[in-house]
C-alpha cells in the first residue's frame, strides 16, 4: 500500500505540474524577476506528492 501510495503521489505532481503549465500559459501574468527564484525548493511539487500520497491512504483505509 505504501508503494501505491508514493506512485499515486508522483503521479499527482506530473499531473498537477501539467495543469499549472495549461493554466499559467492562458491566465499568465508578468510578474517581477524576484518571483522566479520562489520556487527553487520546489514547494509546489513536495505539496503535490504529500497531497497525493495521503488522498491515496485516506482514501484505501476509510472504503476498505
């Protein structure tokens, strides 16, 4: 369950990464050159993985 868990967790990082790119390119914005290093920790993908792998756990331990 835990191996599920973590490819149901990158699965959502590439699919999340995938909207954000959709949506960025149709409701883009010229933001300030500081902004670009905002993401050098990779937040939103660490976000996304978490997010995946407990929706996938809480999900399998309250159905089953």
């Amino acid at each position: 369950m835990i191996l599920n868990s973590v490819l149901f967790g990158i699965a959502s990082i590439i699919i999340g990464n995938i909207v954000g790119f959709i949506v960025g390119y149709f409701l883009s914005i010229d933001l300030p050159k500081v902004c670009k290093t905002w993401n050098k920790n990779y937040i939103m993908e660490i976000s996304l993985f978490f997010t995946g792998m407990i929706t996938f756990l809480a999900y399998n331990l309250l159905v089953k």
